[in-house]
C-alpha cells in the first residue's frame, strides 16, 4: 500500500510541473502589457523600469523558475512563519499582487475562510442528504420516491447555480424577505443572535450548491446500492435471517460506499469551480470572486496562482481518491 | 414513426400463417424481421422512455423556434422602443420589453439562436477531438500511453478557471481579425470544445479496446483490410452508440458553460444576446422585474434537462442489452 501511495504522490509531481507551465505559457502568449493602464506620459525608460520591478523583462525560462521557487520554497515558508512565528526566508521575493503590489498568498488567506465555510458547508450538506436518498431509491426501486429522487437530481444536473441562485433569491429573498440576499463577509460571530444572522446568510448559498452536490452524489449511491442488493452475499445475509435494516445498513451500504467514497473525494475540486459561479450570484467576497476580480483586473500573477491552486486541488484530490480506493477495496491496489 | 405505424399491421397480419403452416410461413415472416433495421429498433425502445420522448420534443421544439422564430415574429432583438421599456406581459411584447424597450421574446429567439449554435458547434468539435484521440489510442498500441497522459492531463487542469482566462486573453485579439461577434463565437466555441473532450476520449478508448478483440476485426484484418478502412468500416460504427450519448451531454454541458461564461460577464459582448447574457442582464433588475430572469434561465434550464432526458433514453435505447426487454 506504501508503494502504491509513493508511486501515485510521484507521478502527480511531473503532472503539476507540466500543468505550471502550461498555466504559465498560456498567460505568457496573451497579449496585452501590464503597463497600458498607466499614463502615456511616463517616459519610456521609467516604463521599462515598472515593467522591470513588475518581474518582467528577463528570459522566459528564468521568470518561470523564479515563479516556481517563488510558490513552492518561499510561500510554503511563509505559511511556515505564520503558523510557528519563525523567520524564514525574511525579505525574499514573494509573488506580488499587480493590482494592491502586496502577496498573492496573503490574500489568498484572506479570502480563503469564506469560501471554505461556503463551499466546504455546502458538500457536508449535500453528501449528507444525498446518501440516505441513495439508498432509500435504490431499495425501493421504482417506487414513487425513487422516481421522484430520479427528477429532482436531473433537475440538479440540469439547472445551473447561476439560475437557481437568482430564482431562490426571487423567492426567499425579495418575494418572501427570509433571508438576505448579499452574503455579508464581515459579519463577525460572537453570540446566538449573530450566529443566527450567519446562518441566515448562510442557508441560500449552500443551499444551492448543495442542490448540484446531492443531485450527483445520490445517483451514485443509487447506482452502487442496486449493483451490490443483486449480489449473491446480500441472499446469503437475508437467509441466515437477519434483520432488514442490518442487511441493508451494514451488509449491503459498507460495500456500496467503496466507490462512492471516491467519487466524493473526486467532486471536491468540482464544487471549487462551481464556487466561483454561486459567489458571483451572492456576492461572497471569496477565492471564485478574487479570480473573477483578478482575471477582470488583468492581474497575471494573481490569476496564474489562483489557477495553479485550482490545480493542485484536483491533483490532490485525485490522488486521495486513488489511495482511499486502494484502502478500502484490497483488490484494488497495483503493489 | 409513421415507419414504425405502416410496419405493424402488416407485421401482425403476416404472423396467422404463422401458426396455420409453420413451415412453409416462416420465411415471409423472417424477411420481414430482416427488413427492420436496428434504428427502428432503436427507435422502438426510445419510444417507451416517456422522459427521453418529451425531451426531444422539446429540443425540436427549440431547434424550431430559434430557427424560424426570426421569420415568425420579425422584432429586431436590438431595436430600442423607449417608450415600451420595462413594459410586463402584453399583447406587442409577450414577454415584456427590458429596460431600453427592446422586445424580449425576440431577444429570447435571438438569444437561443447563439446558445443553441454554440452548444452544437462546441459539442461537435469536442466530440471530434475525443472520437480521434480515443481511437487512435484504442487502435494504435503505441500512442496508447502518451495519449492517455495527455487526457489525464487535460483532466487535471482547473477548467473554469482556463476558460476564463482564454476568453480574457484572446477576445480582442481574435475581435480585431474576425469582427466581434464571430470572433468571441469561434473563441467561446473553441474554448468548449478544447476543455470538454477527455470524457468522450476514455470512453471511445475503452470501446475500441474491447472491440479490437473481437472475431470480426480478427476476419478483416485477415483479409487485408487496412487500417484507414478498419477505423472507418469497422470500428466507427460500433462505437457509435457512446459516441451518440456523450454527445447529448456535450451540448448540455456547453450550453451551460457558454450561459455561465456570459454570467460571468465574460461572454458574448452585451448588444448581442445570448440566454446566459440575458439573464446576467436582468439580474441588475431583478428585483423590480423578476420575470425576465426567469424567462432566459428557464429556457436554459429547460433545454438542458431536455437534452439529458434524450441521452438517458438514448443510452438505455441504444444498448442492446436492455433493448429486448
């Protein structure tokens, strides 16, 4: 299992290099020059000095090597300093923002609690009501809450956040006035009554995002539910004379939970991206917001972290996906 | 399905001798199963999936309004009535008219046109991309590997995100040689159709795999048939079928990309209408004027869940497997 582990976190290595550069190359070929923005009245060699201290100008191969140094030795250092109060790598170049000139990363951090209680709320939700729909349609198969299940996650697929994330703002917030319609970032939790107030601002976003999530994850309980009721050991079980609910809640769920599991792991990236969308639609000042912000702003080397983070969240969770398979079906594993 | 309507009776009436004389009446009723292609069959078991038929009737229904709809209700989507603006529901503008009085049923049509075609346009090409790069791979054994790690690197890459930042970099670029609209058509079209292949790709992989084994592959390639012609007689025709499902979910998918691209203000430019554009349009009124939210997102919405009606009919039509019962 060591091995296959090693062998997968090694593999992933080349493939971030790769999708680095490509990232980087992509930005590279856009036209466009950082220093249009400013004043025709600034001399050209004071321009090229901006351009200088901007990181340009020098070869396309030393630029890329300073970007990676840059992003894999001196941030994770300074994330090091942040958490144990240390001094690493004090006055080395860090990745500047364009448009505030202050660490790509430090806003990075900035942002990061609101999408993660958003985004990360909205899986646990979705998961959460996703798997005991699974089950329930694929035991009682054809029944009308299977068929019902069956509508209500094409209506999942189907409609986009970008749409539901209005209608449910139509409804709830300016027919019925339950809940507001901006997501306030600044609201701080201190007692029940501002706890209430989040969770108020709360329950629109994540719904939403929880619609998609549950949509996916409840056909694929469904799915792997009715591949393993078929199966021969489940027969055995109910011969033996166990009791319904055990047969089905510990025989036939802890099998069909192998993949499914995976393909949890598998969507958490996915609702990154979809994250980007639903905070456009409430105005959640998070990661999504700042790449949208960023890309508007032509801030290259915002965008190019925020798209290489993107990044190395799906390869992460690629790999985690691989290795919890591999733990959990020994079957499965290449050692 | 008037096919289908002729074929019965006579299918019925053919069976009587059947069981008077089975000898001599078995043949008129094989020829008459022979005569049946497989895409009556096919047919047959799309007919039975209730969700699939309405689906695709309205997806016709769609293809039909955008395309005639311009001839039908001839407002230009761009002429600016301000004495109409903000008008709701009435008899000149059914679907009211939004805030500079332009007629928004018009601007629907004109608005799925672009949708429509780029969800077609988007799905063809990446539905081209992943057939080429699946067969080669599944045929060729050694552009097996190389292939396979540039779809798995396709895979990992943030898409959202690139698209993003591919309609930011090269819009004016491709603006300034093509002319506006045709220009952020082709880039939006591209764009889709170059993120959205590597599912079609492992799948058409996985088949072609599969069917390299089988015994007919074995007797042409006995033959000496070539490879150019063992793609295309051979191998093609059998992987049709996941070929025609990943379609329906490719003009899903690019048809809500291209909507949330234009949400996100980085689609379509504003004076030319797209369903995605109209919605992000209204939403700075949506308080006052909720219905011209609904109208574009429904229509998305609709459309798309239309489509994924079609591909899980499709699918269950399509493999024999179920097809018989």
């Amino acid at each position: 299992m060591l091995t296959f582990t090693l062998r997968r976190v090694l593999i992933s290595i080349p493939t971030l290099l790769v999708i680095a550069f490509a990232i980087f190359m992509l930005l590279e070929l856009a036209p466009g020059d950082p220093t249009a923005q400013l004043p025709l009245t600034i001399p050209p060699e004071v321009r090229e000095q901006i351009r200088q201290s901007l990181g340009l100008g020098e070869p396309l191969p030393v630029r890329f090597g300073k970007w990676l140094i840059q992003f894999f030795w001196v941030e994770p250092l300074h994330i090091i300093n942040g958490i144990f109060g240390t001094d690493f790598a004090e006055g080395a170049q860090r990745v500047l923002s364009w448009q505030t000139r202050s660490p790509v990363m430090d806003i990075v951090w900035q942002r990061m609690p609101q999408t993660l209680w958003v985004v990360g709320m909205s899986y646990i939700v979705g998961v959460a009501i996703a798997l005991p729909i699974g089950i329930y349609s694929a035991y009682k198969q054809y029944s009308v809450f299977d068929q019902a299940g069956t509508f209500v996650s094409m209506i999942g697929y189907s409609v986009p956040p970008f749409f539901s994330g209005v209608l449910v703002i139509v409804i709830f917030s300016v027919k019925l006035g339950w809940f507001p319609s901006i997501y306030d970032t600044t609201h701080v939790v201190n007692d029940w009554d501002s706890f209430v107030v989040q969770l108020r601002q709360m329950i629109m976003p994540v719904m939403v995002l929880a619609l998609q999530t549950t949509a996916q994850i409840s056909r694929f309980m469904r799915a792997s539910m009715l591949d393993n009721l078929g199966q021969d050991y489940v027969r055995t079980a109910r011969a033996k004379g166990m009791s319904e609910r055990s047969v089905v809640l510990r025989h036939t769920l802890r099998n069909s939970m192998i993949p499914v599991v995976t393909v949890i792991a598998l969507g958490v990236p996915g609702i990154f991206g979809g994250a980007i969308i639903t905070e456009q639609v409430f105005k959640v000042n998070g990661i999504g917001q700042l790449l949208i912000t960023a890309i508007q702003a032509n801030d290259l080397p915002m965008v190019q972290t925020l798209t290489f983070i993107f990044a190395i969240l799906i390869v992460l969770f690629n790999l985690i996906a691989d290795v919890l398979y591999g733990v959990l079906d020994p079957r499965i594993r290449y050692d | 399905m008037t096919d289908r309507a002729e074929d019965a009776p006579v299918a019925g009436h053919e069976e009587t001798p059947v069981a008077a004389n089975p000898v001599q009446a078995a043949q008129p009723q094989n020829v008459s199963h022979g005569s049946r292609s497989q895409w009556l069959d096919v047919w047959d078991q799309f007919r039975t999936h209730k969700g699939a038929l309405a689906g695709a009737g309205f997806f016709v229904f769609i293809l039909l309004a955008v395309t005639l709809g311009p001839y039908l209700w001839i407002y230009d989507p761009t002429y600016i009535d301000i004495r109409a603006r903000n008008t709701g529901i009435s008899l000149a503008h059914p679907l009211g008219a939004d805030q500079l009085g332009r007629d928004m049923l018009a601007r629907m049509i004109a608005g799925g046109r672009t949708s429509v075609s780029v969800g077609v346009t988007a799905m063809a090409l990446a539905l081209f991309l992943g057939t080429l790069i699946g067969v080669l791979a599944g045929y060729f054994r050694k552009l097996d590997g190389p292939l396979m790690r540039f779809t798995d690197l396709f895979l990992a890459l943030p898409l959202l995100p690139l698209l993003l930042v591919m309609v930011l970099l090269f819009r004016e670029t491709l603006s300034a040689n093509f002319g506006p609209e045709t220009g952020i058509f082709l880039l939006i079209v591209v764009g889709i159709g170059v993120t959205s292949w590597m599912p079609t790709a492992r799948i058409v992989r996985g088949d072609v795999l599969a069917l390299k084994e089988r015994e007919f592959v074995l007797a042409a390639r006995s033959i000496g048939t070539p490879d150019r012609r063992m793609i295309t007689r051979h191998i093609l025709p059998n992987v049709l079928s996941p070929i025609m499902v990943s379609a329906t979910l490719g003009i899903a998918n690019a048809i809500i990309t291209e909507s949330a691209l234009s949400f996100l203000g980085l689609g379509f430019p504003p004076d030319y209408p797209t369903w995605g554009r109209l919605l992000y349009d209204a939403t700075d009124y949506l308080q006052q004027y909720p219905e011209r939210v609904i109208w574009p997102g429904a229509a998305i919405s609709l459309t798309v869940l239309s489509v994924n009606y079609i591909g899980d009919g499709l699918r269950d039509a399509l493999d024999p497997r179920i097809r018989g019962r």
